[in-house]
C-alpha cells in the first residue's frame, strides 16, 4: 500500500487542522497509509513521525492552531539538513509528501523534489494569502474575521475618547489583511506595502480625514508597510499631530488563532482531498487552489516566484468611502 506523509510548516493558520483531517480521510477514500510528521521540516529531519488514521482526527475541523504542530527551520534551508529529511522518508518508505503552509513550506518541498525526487504536493495554508494559485490560502478568511473583530473593539475606545488609532495588522509583506480588514472596519486611512507611501503624502491625507468631523479616526497599518510598521509611524506623526491623542494598538498573533470559519473549513476540506487526488493522478512539485470557485492545480515554483497583486479597485474604493 503507498504511503503519504504529511507535515505543517512555518507560521500556522486557522484551518490547518480541517486540511489534515481531509488528507487523512481522503487517503483512507484511495486506500493509502498516513504518516503524520509533526514539527515541519524540523520534524522531518528528526524522523518525529506518527502513524495516523481516520479516528486520529476526529473532533479537530473546528480547531485552530495544528495538531501536527509548526516550526520555522533553519537547518532545513541547509543541504546537509535536506538529505537527513529524504533519507528519512525513503527508510519510512514514503512515496509522496503533502505540505501544508506559505511560500517558506513550498521552497523547501521544491527543493527536496529536485535534490532527491520526492513527490510532493503543496497545500496553501497561510494567514498572508499571499500565494499565486488560490484566490485565498486556509486561514486567511478566519485571521480577516478576527482582525475585523478586533478593530471593532478598539473603534469603540477611540470614538469615546475622539481618539486617533494606529492599528497594525499581520500580512509580512503583503497587505491583502490591511486592506480588507481596512475596508471591512471603515478605517479612515489604510497603509500598504504594495503602494509607497511618502510620509508627507500619509500626512495629507491624515489631515483632509481629520478636517471631517468625526467620533474618531482609525488607521490601518499593514506590518510589512515601507513606513516601518504602525509604532514608527506613530513616531513619524507623532509632532504634527500632536493635538490628537494618538494610540497605536498591534494586534500579533491573535490574528493566527481561534476556530476557523465556515469558509476556511470547506476550502481546507476541498484542497485536502485535492492534494490526495493530485498524489492519485501522480501528480507532483504542484500546489492545489481554488480559483473562482473552480479546484486548481498550479505548478509550486510560480506559486512563490511572482508577486500576487492585491485588488487595487478595493484601494480606491476605500479611499471614496472614508
Ligand atoms: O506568515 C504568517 C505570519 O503570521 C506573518 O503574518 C507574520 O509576519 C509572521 O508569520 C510572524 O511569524 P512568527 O510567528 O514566527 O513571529
């Protein structure tokens, strides 16, 4: 009978946990043997492998984080590292890996298909979304909901204090999070890596916003912005506008957490059986997505080796209705 491992690398996201529940069932479905690698890459040079099977995963869709557990791996990126992984495997006798994680996960599958001619298969998990190939990765969905949550909380305190607030969302070097999230919370100005902003252009626009009446103002900054994130924005700002009682708030790694929505439920369900069926159809170095709706099956390099273009009429758009 073949044998799929399995693993969960570099930051973790809402819906991991359904992506495995789905490879698991679904490698039951084909009548193949599971091997759950815990840890990533991390896991995988140590050979910390666990047999898994359709009980194993009950209960789980509904969890956040991943039962398999996460790592972000610094030997992996070395060779020496890499063959201790593929010896692994091969002595485990498994014949295809599925990866559940970001551009860092695929990399490192890319380049144990081509050094020792592992199939693998990717699965996008990241709360980012920032992955060619899937109009949206697992997680990002339930990280917009929470920061959308979050954002309320804090509109709440601005506005009785008429306060201006700085919130910085997660998203690394795209600004798909901010923008959303921005939109979604009426933010009154929304900062993005993918469009640099000068700080005497932040300023004007501040102003105009400010010239309005209102009960307050919020600014979302994306963490990976040009201006350095939302604290040294606040520096930036800080003596021109000194007459506002300017609050910064960071909302981290709440934004990695909680129970995954209905929709990162069903995209992690679809894309779990997806990955199986492409290791099925021997498949390999490709990545399952969903675009418009419809099941995609893209090769992994173009996956992390372009830049996927945030919706620039979402960027207009907010700036008509602030
Ligand atoms: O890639 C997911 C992500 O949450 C990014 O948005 C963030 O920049 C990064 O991971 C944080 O990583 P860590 O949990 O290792 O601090």
């Amino acid at each position: 009978m073949k044998t799929i491992a399995v693993l969960t690398s570099g930051g973790d996201s809402p819906g991991m946990n359904a992506a495995v529940r789905a490879v698991i069932r679904s490698a039951g479905y084909f009548g193949y043997d599971i091997l759950g690698i815990r840890f990533g890459y991390k896991g995988l040079m140590e050979a910390d492998f666990v047999r898994l099977q359709s009980s194993d995963v009950s209960g789980i869709i509904q969890r956040g984080g991943t039962i398999l557990k996460s790592a972000r791996s610094e030997e992996f990126h070395e060779k020496e590292g890499r063959n201790r992984a593929a010896e692994n495997l091969k002595k485990a006798g498994v014949e295809a890996l599925i990866t559940i994680g970001g551009d860092g996960t695929f990399r490192g599958a890319t380049l144990l298909a081509q050094e020792h001619g592992i199939n693998t298969v990717g699965i996008p998990g990241t709360i980012d979304n920032d992955l060619i190939g899937s109009d949206e990765t697992i997680g990002y969905d339930t990280a917009l909901n929470t920061a959308m949550q979050a954002i309320d909380k804090v509109r709440d305190t601005a506005d009785a204090h008429e306060r201006l607030f700085l919130v910085e969302v997660m998203g690394r070097d795209a600004g798909f999070i901010a923008l959303e999230t921005g939109i979604a919370c009426g933010a009154e100005l929304i900062i993005l890596p993918e469009k640099l902003t000068h700080i005497e252009e932040i300023k004007e626009s501040l102003n105009k916003v400010l010239k309005v009446q209102r009960r307050s103002t919020l600014v979302v900054v994306a963490e990976g912005d040009h201006t350095g994130g939302a604290i040294e924005l606040s520096k930036k700002l800080e003596p021109d506008f000194k007459q506002y009682d300017m609050r910064v708030a960071i909302l981290g790694h709440i934004q990695r957490g909680g129970s995954p929505t209905a929709h990162d439920r069903v995209l992690a369900s679809r894309l779990g059986y997806e990955a199986v069926n492409a290791i099925h159809n021997e498949k390999s170095e490709v990545m399952v997505g969903v675009i418009n709706h419809d099941v995609k099956i893209t090769p992994i390099k173009e996956t992390f080796g372009k830049i996927k273009e945030i919706n620039f009429d979402l960027v207009e758009l907010a700036k008509v209705l602030r």
